[in-house]
C-alpha cells in the first residue's frame, strides 16, 4: 500500500492480512442500524472522542520550514451549493428515522438558509470502492476479493457500487501504475462479481488520479433527485500518494464540488517501509522513494533546494531518506484527514483487527443513517473566510443529537 518505488509489492506484509478480514465486516454492517453513541460534530484528531488518535498529530498543522498546502485551500467550496451530510440520533444513540425537511433549519454565522435540497436516511446511495492494492501480495487481493464480494452481497435495492484499484501498464520499457475501474456504478451482483475477480495489483499508486478518475468518470453526472448528498467514496490506503499526475487540492475540491463524501481507512505501513528505505540501495530488500514523491516533497517542504538534490534516492544519506519518508506520511494523515472533514466524512487508522473494524463499523453507521440538505449561502462575499454551520431540529420529540460538518472556507476572489 506505500507509494514507494518498483518494490512495494513488499510493503503490505507489514500489516497482518488478518485485518483485510475486516472488510467481510463492512457488507453485514452496511445492512443494519448500529447502536452506538455517535458524537456530535466531527471528530478532530486528538480530540477525547478520537480512539484513532495518531499521538497528537493536528491534521491541519504544518512542519517547520514547510509550504504545506494549509486546509482552507481543501476545505474551501468553489461552487455555490454547499452540501450538509446530517447524522440524527436518540439519547441511545440510535438513528432517528423519518424526518422530513421541514423538521430541520440549516444556520450558516448564525443566519438562517433556504433548504435548497434534502434526501432521507432511506434513500439508496453510491459508492466508490477504492481498494489499495499498490503494496499487496497475491493472498491479500484474494482476501480483498472476498471482502468486496461479500459488501456486495450486502447491497439494497437501489444501491450502486463503483469498484477502483490499481494496475500496471507497460509503456515502451517502462511499466507504470494507473487507475483501474473495475466497475461503474450499478447494482447489477453478476457484473461487480466479474469485475472483482479481475482485481490485481500494482507497483506504484496514483492514489490522487484514482479520486480524480472517480469524480470525473463514476460521478461525472449529475445525481438523480433522491441520490442528492448520498455519494460517498470509501477507500482502504496509507494515503501515500507516488506515481500521480493528479494534485490533491484540484480533486479534493472536485469530489467536494460534487457533494461526494470521504472515507478513508489507512492502513499503517510506515514502520515497515522505513525500515527498508534505509536499506543500501543494492540490497534486494530495499525500498526506494519515486521521482514523483522526491520532487512533490521538495516543492512543499523544501521550496528552496536545487532540484538536484532531490532527484537520486540512493545518493541520500539514511537520516534525509527518514525524513522525507516521515514527513510525506504525515503529510498524507492530514490531507486525508482534511478531505474527510471538508465533506462531513471522517478518516481512522487501522493498526490492527479491532481497529479496522471499529473503522467499517463507523463508516457504515455514518452512511446508512445519513440524512442530506443542500443550501445557497446568503453571503456571496468570496473572502475565503471560514462559515461556521449549525443545524438544528424543530416538530421532533425527545432529546436528539445531530452530527454533521462543522462548517466550510468560502471560495476567494
């Protein structure tokens, strides 16, 4: 799953491939409605209510001496409609059903909005399916072809799947990673069954050109009416991103443009993989950093250096090869992090089978209990400033508790 050279066919075995049996969880669960308390508001990382936290790390920090794109720029919204995912639960925790819009008001700064568009809890959705498989051995995408054929097996009537993952094309000498879609939306069982049987690994990972391809070409259309704010991406990935063409700002704000929410479950291959950079660069253990992450790493953190310096991984002494390493996942946490909030979604490590599951089962809770409002901000001033979003319930019995996004950076001049 690391974005880390010709070699990270190697990488995955860090992680137990027991977790991938995880996934098996995410179709029973997609199917019921969870009990569990969900708290109000998104998690933040280091918050109390994180049991993710990843030691304090704030996803929207930024290393010393940095050019870190900073959140505002994901978070941002370049289009006039703003879409609020809102999650309703009682004082145990369960999903309130059957509100109707005229039970909700949407407040931006404390001003009232016009409900412009709203979906209920029991309305179908669709997802795209991104499965990592940049750094599996061949028994891990087996393992992931059971998962997904069992999320399938899962699907209600009405409900579409997209599946995405990776593959290696030849071009003239070379072999280079890029975007598989296995399947387009549909809830035909037989045609995502034959699309998953076919599912491969790769050698490197355009995680940002596969979340492009998905925005571009699996929700390239507009949604039907009650699909509105029912679109969600949910990817299995450290993250670390080493062969795309793609930036993460331009299709993080494509994916949000499009009301599409973002999952992330990353897997936690960083021990592992650092281990191996420091390896001699003739040994057939190493690992090795790709031209592509050196040069993205040199423009955000190191803006000033020759381009030189940053184009020969083995002639790069064991502590810069840490660093680089150490900082281009840090830098991958908090753009996934970022991008999950940015569209109400939440991002969770998985460091181990209890984790994981605790991951699917919030992903689940938060898709099968969402309800979707839409609405034009009174304020058209493009000052790029932060709006703060508050919902709020009227005509509903009992102490409720929504969770939703906080809030969104207008676009700027």
């Amino acid at each position: 799953m690391n974005r880390i050279s010709e070699q990270n066919d190697r990488v995955f075995r860090a992680w137990p491939s027991a977790a991938f049996r995880a996934i098996l969880l995410v179709a029973s669960l997609l199917s019921i409605s969870l009990g569990q308390e969900i708290p109000d508001g998104p998690q933040k990382l280091g918050s109390p209510n994180n049991s993710q936290n990843r030691g304090g790390q704030n996803p929207g920090s930024t290393p010393t001496g940095s050019k870190e794109i900073a959140e505002g720029d994901v978070v941002r919204i370049e289009t006039g409609l703003v879409w609020v995912p809102a999650i309703v639960t009682n004082q145990q925790g369960r999903p309130v059903a059957g509100l109707r819009q005229e039970n909700f008001s949407i407040y931006e700064d404390g001003q009232k909005q016009a409900i412009a568009n709203f979906g209920t809890m029991e309305a179908p959705f669709e997802i795209a399916l991104l499965l990592d498989t940049s750094g599996s051995t061949r028994a891990d995408v087996d393992l992931i072809r059971q998962a997904a054929n069992v999320f399938i097996d899962a699907l209600r009537p009405g409900d579409r799947v997209a599946i995405v993952a990776f593959k290696d094309t030849r071009k003239g000498d070379s072999v280079l990673a890029g975007v598989d879609i296995l399947a387009q939306l549909t809830d035909d069982r037989k045609a995502l069954r034959a699309a998953i049987q076919s599912l491969g690994s790769s050698n490197g990972t355009p995680f940002y050109d596969a979340l492009g391809s998905i925005a571009d070409e699996i929700f390239r259309e507009p949604p039907r009416d009650e699909l509105r704010g029912r679109r969600a991406v949910v990817a299995l990935t450290d993250g670390v991103d080493s062969t795309s063409g793609s930036d993460y700002v331009t299709v993080g704000n494509k994916l949000l443009r499009g009301g599409v929410a973002c999952y992330f479950i990353e897997v936690n291959t960083e021990d592992f993989v650092e281990d191996r950079l420091l390896k001699d660069c003739q040994d057939d253990g190493k690992l090795t950093l790709s031209t592509t992450q050196l040069e993205r790493y040199r423009y955000i953190f190191a803006p000033g250096a020759k381009r030189e310096d940053y184009t020969d991984f083995c002639q790069m002494g064991p502590f810069q090869r840490m660093q680089i390493s150490r900082d281009l996942y840090a830098l991958a946490r908090r753009e996934m992090d970022n991008l999950a909030h940015a569209g109400g979604a939440q991002n969770f490590v998985a460091e181990s089978l209890q984790d994981a599951r605790a991951a699917f089962s919030r992903i689940a809770a938060d898709i099968g209990m969402q309800y979707s409002l839409s609405y034009y901000p009174a304020n058209k001033n493009r000052d790029g400033k932060f709006r703060r979003i508050r919902i709020a319930l009227q005509g509903v019995n009992g102490r409720n508790e929504i969770r939703a996004r906080e809030g969104y950076y207008a676009p700027q001049k």
